[in-house]
C-alpha cells in the first residue's frame, strides 16, 4: 500500500518518527479527599493489649470461673486443679530471684539458650542503670 504524498505521516520508521496514540487523562477529584483504606491511629504506643496481662483472670468481663466449676471433678482431680491454681508466677525477675526454683529453671534455661547458641551472655555498659 502506497502512502500518498500530501499525508503528514512519515514513512520513515526511525524511533523520532513513530507515532504514539494517547487518551487525555482525567483526574478525578472528589473535595481532595483520598480515596483508599486507611490504617486508624495506633493507640497502644508499643504497649502490648491488656489481654496478655497476668492479671486477666482479675480484670476480665467472664472470668472462666464463673463457667467452668470443679464440683463434679473426683477428688483427686479436684486437689491437683487447686494446686495448680495456687501457683503463684512471678512478674518481675526480682520477684524470681527470691524463689529458689525459679532461680532454677532461669539457670537452666540460660544454659540451653547458650548450648543452642541462640543466646550470648553479655556484660552491661557501665554507663547503663540495671537496676531490678
């Protein structure tokens, strides 16, 4: 096919002479607002949720005891859920410290954190307070 001599579109191919078709864009604004999802306001600052308190069990809307009873429970079974529920766990390491099996089980488990080698112990910068 012959391209006639009077058209404005050139027949040489080099990269300056090939033609692009393009639509007009249009922009969509709606009163600058974004349109999208977005993430609310972190409120927790890096606090974890009160769900994973110790203390749930105190401060919960339905505690489990008000549900669950060990009435029908033989006695034996009875004796060992109480003793399990009279375990009292501590919230800070200077609260540990002061009970000799948990001075126990932190040792053992410091040392197979460093058997593992998923652990290195280190000394704390003077300039550092470490109080407990």
């Amino acid at each position: 096919m012959k391209t006639p001599s009077n058209s404005t579109v050139p027949t040489d191919q080099s990269p300056e002479n090939i033609l692009e078709v393009t639509t007009p864009t249009r922009l969509v604004h709606l009163d600058d607002k974004t349109i999208g999802y977005q993430l609310p306001f972190r409120q927790n600052r890096g606090k974890p949720p009160n769900r994973y308190s110790p203390d749930i069990g105190k401060t919960s809307k339905y505690p489990i005891a008000n549900h669950v009873s060990t009435e029908k429970l033989s006695e034996p079974l009875k004796a060992f859920v109480h003793q399990l529920s009279a375990i009292h766990i501590p919230t800070k390491v200077s609260e540990a410290l002061k009970d000799p099996k948990w001075v126990q089980a932190i040792k053992e488990e410091m040392k197979a954190l460093e058997k593992n080698q998923t652990w290195t112990l280190e000394t704390i910068p003077e300039e550092k307070d470490y109080r407990m």
